[in-house]
C-alpha cells in the first residue's frame, strides 16, 4: 500500500522537517503521497515535488486550511486515509496537534516520537523524558506515526519533480475553531530545529537583559542559533518557543554550547543527540558535565565575552 | 458551567526511573507516584475558573488503578468539587482514556474538558486531541492563555515558532502547557476537606469500553549513554578543540 506524509510548512516554504520525515517513510518502504494542506501554497508543494522518493504530491488548499486548524485538516486527512496504510508527519506542534485526531478518528492507536523505524510495524520511541526506549509494534490495519525529525537525516531536494495533484479542500471540521493571530518571534537567527550551532542559556543568565546582552554576541559570531532552558523560559529570560527539551524542542545539531544550565534530565533529554557538547558552568559537579564533551568551569559573564572575541 | 479534568497517576518527576533488567519495561515497585505535572496545570485553571465565577464545579477523572484515588484526593484539595475514578489494572493507552471520557462527558455533559498536554511517563501527546475527535468537539492544544466567554473562549497556544491565538466554539477540549499557571500547593485544611469530597468508583465495563492496548510493547531499554568528555581550561583551548578535533566551527 502507500504513505501518506502530512507536510509542515508556512505556505511559502517548506520545512526542513518535512524531508526528514520522508526519510522515515522511505525506511518503512512504499509508494509515498506528500499533502500540503494550505493556502497560496503552490510554491511549497513545487518544493515538496522535487523531494527524493515522492510519488505524489497532493495540494489542498483552502481558508480553514491556511493555518491548519486541527478540525478542518484532520478532516481532509481522514478522507484521504482509505488509499495509504500509513499515514505521518513530523513531530511539530502542528503534526501533534492534528494526527491525534486522525488517529483517533480512524480509531487508531497513535506511535508518537518515533525515533527509528524498526520494521514497517514496528518503531522505537524515547518515553519517560527520554530516559528510556520503547520499541512497540502496532497491530491496527493503518499506522499513525508522529517523526522525531532530529533521528532522521534529511531527503535530497533536487529531483525530477512528482506529480502535483490538486484536491478540494472540503469543509468538513470547519466552523469549530477560528484562526486569530500568530505572535511569532522575529529574529534572522537560524531555525532552532535545523540550526548547526546552538547557543543555550539557562537561569545563571539571571534576566532577560543579561541574556540578550552576553548570548547574542556569541550567537552572532558562530552564526548559531539561540535556545534557552525550560527555567530561563519560566522566569522570563527568554521566549517560550527557544526551550530545548522534553517539552520544548528536541534539537541535536553539530554543536550545542549550554551556558549556565545545570542539566536537569528534562533539558538533557531535548539535546542529548547533538553532536558535540560544549558546557559552561561555575558548578563543577553539575550534571551538564556528565554528557558534555569539552567542559569550562567557570563564569559565563567572563568566558562568554571571551569566546566571543577570541572567534 | 461545569469543567471537566481528566488526571494521571505518574511516576513523579524528581524520580530518576530504571529499566528493568528483562527488558519488559520500567521498575515501578516502590516508586513515588504524584499526579501529571501537566494535569496539575489543567486543576489549577480548572480551579481558576471557578474562583472566577467562570465555572460552577469542576469533576476531577482520573484512570487508573486503585491508588490513583489519592491523585484524585490532590484534584480535590486543589479545589475540585468532586471525582471519578474508572479503575483500570496495567497499563492503558490515549485511544482508550479518550473513549472512557467520553462516557464520561456524556454522563456529566461538561462545557470544557481540560488535560494536561501529555503525560510524563509515556509522553504520548495525544489523549485530549483524541477526546476531542471522538466528541466532535473544538481543539485548543498547548495552551498558555485561556480567556473563557459564554459560547467560545480564545486560547494563546505555544507553538513552534511563538504563540498562536485561536477562538474554539464551546464545549471545546483544552490541552495545557507549562505557562499556563502555576499551581498551588495544597493547604493542610484543604487537603482535611478534600477527604470528605465526594469520590464514586467506575468501571469500563459501566461505559462499555474495552481497554486491550493496540500496541504490543516488545522492548523497553536505557537510552545509549553518552560519556563524560574532558574539562578544558579556558576559551583559547576550547576554540582549539572544537576546530582541530571535533572539526565543528
């Protein structure tokens, strides 16, 4: 039978997520649909077309569809569901908000945060925060899985293009749920999701001045994306959509600089997978030592300043 | 108008958990167990509403096997009116505590259901959503912001890329985040009272539901480890060591 990919994007490009998604829909094999639901999308769905691997791309586009509202696009996803066995999409705050309710609709038990597809029924998942792995296998007629993308390398983007088939939007779900407004932080920083370097602040920062003052400089200089543990998000220091872990972001880029954060199991279990892990700390016995790989005991409002002039 | 809040009993979230030697999953024996950080988040609010004069009973639900009857002492020492427990043995999955509340919604008819986001021991991410489909009902997930009206209520969402607000048409399902209060701790009279509150026990059966998991658990393992590196001695050896052996700048 065939995959569906339920893609993430903005309507005006498409997320990065999306073709590391693809990677884990190639390993569980089959004919491959990408859906962009949306609006004024035809240029992401274009991009999607040239993803490696992609048979279709299914374009709908509609008012309910702009913002991807939970109802509408479950909806529009459950009427598409007779023609895949599989049906997925990356592990966004988008992809969690909708697939559930397919699931469900489809009275499916859900796989979430799959990080390595075992065989085609079978997926392995971090639980309890990441401090263990569940494999579980799934015994209903469709899988329903959610892609932890940082697990999967992503698909090529420069292929022959698919066929791009546009559907109606159709206006089930539609009436229960109305779009207002997004308040995105606006910054030229690389996404924290696709980042390669990560700048990360914890509560030694000590405000949201401080913070900004001596991680931008930094930031700046490695090109680097910033993040924030769950407690500077808490006291304000930074926005909640920087916050690396559990229940914020799981990130694992080349390079991860955790200033001034302790390393409670929570914040280990968002980066843990990056590659090289930089931990700069006045507490030498802080748990953020025991996973990093250079460690600086020291103060960050001396050593930060110092990076930042020495690169 | 009455609120719904669905609780779990979870292992709490300061202990260190273990797997268990064989594989079969995670040791639970002797192990402290408290209600879903998330799900305190859902009371609190739950419990907001009505000291606002938004809401005139909260119902705390809670899944689970006997002792989750103390989780759902906390509910009502935090302030809820009264509760329900469905006593299930063993593990249960999101598929099936959505079909259990909506037995529950159609005995008590609620206008809101609030839930924690997810559950911290199988942090699935996927039960309210799942109410929510199976109901019919508006979806607001992530929530950081409630602001509850007569027919709908605006909800600021924590999103990838910031905050999103939308408009849900009530009854509507509401899944809380982090920042969406903070939650009190019990007073010593409150926690007295909440022994008095009313507490019924159900179960699946009574809703017609079967709670047989979907999934079959092959494995559970400790995660690979990463091991401690080296402590450096300052920024000029640092910068050193990530360009000439880790290669990463």
């Amino acid at each position: 039978m065939a995959i569906l990919l339920f893609a993430e994007h903005d309507n005006q490009s498409l997320s990065d997520q999306t073709a590391k998604a693809l990677s884990a829909a190639s390993l569980i094999g089959g004919d491959i649909d990408i859906l962009i639901a949306g609006k004024n999308a035809g240029s992401v769905a274009d991009a999607a077309a040239k993803l490696s691997g992609v048979r279709n791309v299914i374009l709908a586009e509609g008012d309910t569809l702009e913002h991807r509202l939970a109802e509408p696009t479950a909806a529009l996803i459950v009427n598409l569901s007779g023609d895949y066995d599989t049906i997925l999409a990356p592990a966004t705050t988008t992809g969690k908000n909708v697939l559930p309710r397919v699931a469900a609709l489809l009275d499916v038990m859900q796989v979430s945060d799959v990080i390595e597809v075992v065989s085609p029924d079978t997926f392995k998942r971090p639980i309890y925060a990441g401090n263990a792995i569940e494999t579980v296998q799934t015994t209903d007629a469709t899988r329903i899985l959610t892609i932890r993308t940082t697990s999967f390398a992503a698909a090529t983007g420069d292929n022959a293009p698919a066929p791009i088939k546009t559907i109606d939007a159709g206006s089930d779900g539609t009436g229960l749920s109305t779009f207002l407004e997004n308040i995105l932080s606006k910054n030229d920083r690389p996404e924290l999701g696709s980042a390669k370097i990560i700048v990360s602040g914890g509560r030694a920062l000590g405000s949201a001045e401080r913070f900004q003052e001596v991680m931008t400089p930094v930031a700046d200089k490695l090109g680097a994306a910033i993040g924030a543990s769950r407690a500077a998000v808490d006291a304000g220091y930074a926005s909640n959509d920087l916050q690396v872990g559990q229940t914020g972001k799981v990130v694992a880029p080349d390079l991860y600089i955790a200033c001034g954060i302790s390393g409670a199991i929570q914040h280990l279990a968002g980066m843990k997978d990056s590659k090289i892990i930089v931990a700069i700390n006045t507490d030498e016995d802080a748990p953020i030592f025991q996973v990093a790989d250079y460690g600086i005991v020291g103060d960050l409002f001396d050593i930060l300043p110092e990076l930042e002039r020495q690169l | 108008m009455k609120v719904l809040v669905p609780v779990k009993r979870v292992v709490d979230y300061n202990v260190k958990i273990r797997v268990k030697a064989d594989g079969t999953g995670v040791d639970l024996a002797n192990v402290k167990m408290s209600m879903n950080p998330f799900d305190e988040i859902a009371v609190e609010e739950a419990v907001r509403l009505k000291e606002a004069g938004k809401a005139n009973e909260v119902v705390a639900v809670s899944i689970g096997p006997a002792q989750a009857q103390e989780t759902l002492r906390t509910a009502l020492a935090m302030g809820a009116d009264r509760a329900i427990l469905i006593t299930v043995d063993g593990p249960i999955e999101p598929l099936s505590v959505a079909k259990l509340l909506k037995g529950v919604v159609a005995d008590e008819n609620p206008n809101l259901v609030i839930l924690g986001k997810q559950a911290i021991d199988d942090d699935a991410n996927q039960t309210g959503q799942m109410l929510s489909a199976l109901l019919g009902w508006s979806q607001a997930t992530f929530a950081s912001e409630l602001d509850l009206g007569d027919t709908t209520a605006k909800v600021t969402r924590e999103v990838d890329g910031g905050l999103q607000a939308i408009e849900v048409t009530l009854p509507a399902i509401v899944t809380a985040d982090l920042r969406l209060n903070e939650p009190r701790y019990a007073s010593l009279p409150n926690i007295m009272k909440a022994k008095k509150k009313p507490l019924e026990t159900r179960t699946p059966d009574d809703f017609g539901v079967t709670v047989s998991p979907r999934l079959r658990v092959i494995r559970v393992e400790e995660p690979a480890g990463r091991t401690a590196g080296i402590k450096v001695a300052g920024v000029t050896d640092l910068i050193e060591k990530l360009k000439a052996e880790a290669g990463v700048i």
